[in-house]
C-alpha cells in the first residue's frame, strides 16, 4: 500500500511523463522516418513479406527508447526498485539497439539467438529466479524459464507480419494487464504496464494500416523481451497467474506455436514467413484493416472477459484458458500453413 500512497502524491508527475512520452514520440517517429528514408533503412516488398512498397523500418527503436527513458524517471521518482530498472531499463536498452543494428545490417540467426539467450538470463537474474516450477529441479526450471523468454521474444517476431498486429496486441496486453495487476495489488508492476501502452500510442499511428513505418526487430525483440520479462515478475509476485497470462496471450502463443508445429509436422512446402492464419487472412480479404478489426474484437469480447473471469475465480482457470484458445486453434488449423501449402 505505500507503493499505492506514493503513487497517488506523485500522480500529476506521472501524467505529466506519459504526455511528455506521447508527445515526444510523435515528434521523433516524424523525424525518424525522414530519417530512415534518407539512409535508405527500408523493408522491401518480396516473397516473405505482405507489403507492396518499401517502407522505412526501425521504428520501434523510438519508442523502445521512450520506455526506457519512462523507466529511469520512473526510478528518479522512487516509484520503481533498482531491480525493474535494471530488468527493463537496462535489458530494454540492449534488446532495441542490438534489434536496431539488426534492422541495418541483418546480423546472422545465431548471433540473434545468442543475444535473446543473454536477455532472458539477465531477466531471471534480477527478478531472482529460484523455483519458478517447484517440482522439478532447480536447474531444469531456470532452463525452461529461460527458453519460453527466448520464444516469447521469437514470437513477437513472428507476429509481426502485417500493419498494427504486433503494436496494437502490445498495447492491449499492457492495459489488460496493468487492470488485473492493480486487482491483485501489483501496483509496481501495473505503472510499467500503463508505461508500455503510453510509450506505444505514438507508434500505433504511424503503424496502423496502411503503414508508414515498421517497427523492425528493434521493436519487436524490445517488446518480446519486455513482455516476457513483465510475465515472469508478475508471475513470481503472483499478480498475475500463469493461467491467465496464457489467455491473455492465447493468439499470440498459439499462433505462433501451432504454425510452427504444422511447417515442421505436416506442411512440405509453404511461403516462408507468409504462412500464419493472419497473413493468409489478410491476402483472402486484401486487407490488413479487416483482419486487425477481427483480432481486436477477440481480444475485447473474448480475452478480456475471460482473463477478468479467471483473475476473480482462479477455480475457472484452466478452463478459460481452454476456452481462449479454441478459436485460435480452428483458425490457425483451417488458414494458417494447411491452407498456404494447398
């Protein structure tokens, strides 16, 4: 509670910085993508990509920039520990500049892998991580801790396949979350969920469909490593269970997952990187805009009620998360690589 008391007598400072974040980054993404296009830092349309045109990418490094800025004022103001600085300040920092040299000069896959690898354990080391999974040992736990905060920095690679996905899930996740978290009284925890979401508005409009500018992986390896660290904190200080993050995340996770699974077991042959449901989706419509309105409207008409369910009832879990990730099944199963190999 005095986490709560602070928070309340510093709440003109904390409105002030996330106006301060919105501002700035409207202002900074329009120079940026006069910047990317006099440098030449462009995604270029080809057989692994939906867009038609050459589009300055990067963007993401402004916002993830904006974040880590909010976070350090964020400590300034005494309103987080030394930890969360150090985990998503720090770690922050390094995912976006490392994603950002990646958007330039496409550094090879296991030079990618390595950095995740190191970002995941820089993670688990300031949150502390003993037993996360208590019944098995130690070793094993840290092992699988570390391995899902690598595939939840890969999934929102993949993710980010067409206009908004990827900036518009990162927003609702962060509102959603910051809500259950103050339920449970994560109040540390809820200010870098609502500072996420405010760091994130600026780019929502230059990356809504038809996009101007693409994250790239300074974005996406940022808000992979981000989310995935913000899971396992307010997993461990139980502000938010397991369970319901796996609703929250359900077409993400089970997107990416399935799609993947279905390449290696059952598709011979697919476009590569254009074979998820959402891609396919959004060349059956020709439109990004129709399938961003179909995931928004299963996000707040399916994920929310059933992630509120769950936080009220932890007896409903498992089977609201069974219920949350149906729809992303049969999708997945009837538009995703079955139906690109067909």
């Amino acid at each position: 509670m005095n986490r709560l008391y602070y928070f309340i007598q510093n709440y003109y400072h904390v409105m002030m910085l996330m106006s301060i974040i919105v501002l700035l980054g409207i202002l900074l993404l329009r120079y940026y993508e006069l910047y990317a296009i006099k440098k030449g830092i462009f995604a270029l349309p080809g057989n692994r990509t939906l867009h038609e045109y050459k589009t300055p990418r990067g963007g993401g490094i402004v916002f993830s920039i904006l974040f880590v800025f909010g976070v350090s004022v964020l400590f300034l103001l005494d309103l987080i520990n030394f930890e969360i600085l150090m985990a998503f300040g720090a770690g922050g920092f390094v995912a976006t500049t490392f994603g950002f040299f990646d958007d330039i000069f496409d550094i090879s896959v296991r030079y990618k892998l390595a950095m995740q690898c190191l970002l995941a354990i820089w993670a688990t080391y300031w949150f502390d991580v003993n037993f996360l999974i208590e019944w098995i040992p130690h070793w094993l736990s840290l092992f699988i801790t570390v391995f899902l905060l690598v595939w939840m920095i890969n999934l929102y690679n993949f993710m980010d396949g067409i206009d908004g996905m990827a900036i518009s899930g990162a927003m609702f996740v962060s509102i959603l979350a910051s809500i259950l978290s103050v339920v449970n009284g994560g109040f540390e925890l809820s200010i870098i969920f609502i500072l996420l979401a405010f760091s994130s508005v600026s780019f929502i409009l230059y990356n809504w469909p038809p996009a101007r500018i693409f994250m790239g992986d300074s974005g996406s390896i940022f808000l992979g490593y981000c989310l995935g660290a913000l899971v396992l904190k307010s997993t461990i200080n139980s502000d938010i269970s397991f369970w319901v993050w796996i609703i929250i995340f359900s077409y993400f996770w089970v997107d990416t997952t399935l799609t993947l699974l279905l390449r290696i077991v059952i598709v011979k042959k697919y476009l590569p990187h254009r074979s998820h449901a959402y891609q396919n989706l959004a060349r059956i419509w020709n439109s990004h805009s129709k399938v961003m309105g179909l995931v928004i409207v299963y996000h707040l008409f399916w994920i929310l009620p059933l992630s509120v369910w769950a936080t009220i009832d932890r007896n409903v879990e498992i089977f609201a998360a069974i219920l949350a990730t149906l729809p992303v099944i049969v999708l997945t199963l009837k538009y995703g690589p079955i139906f690109s190999s067909s």
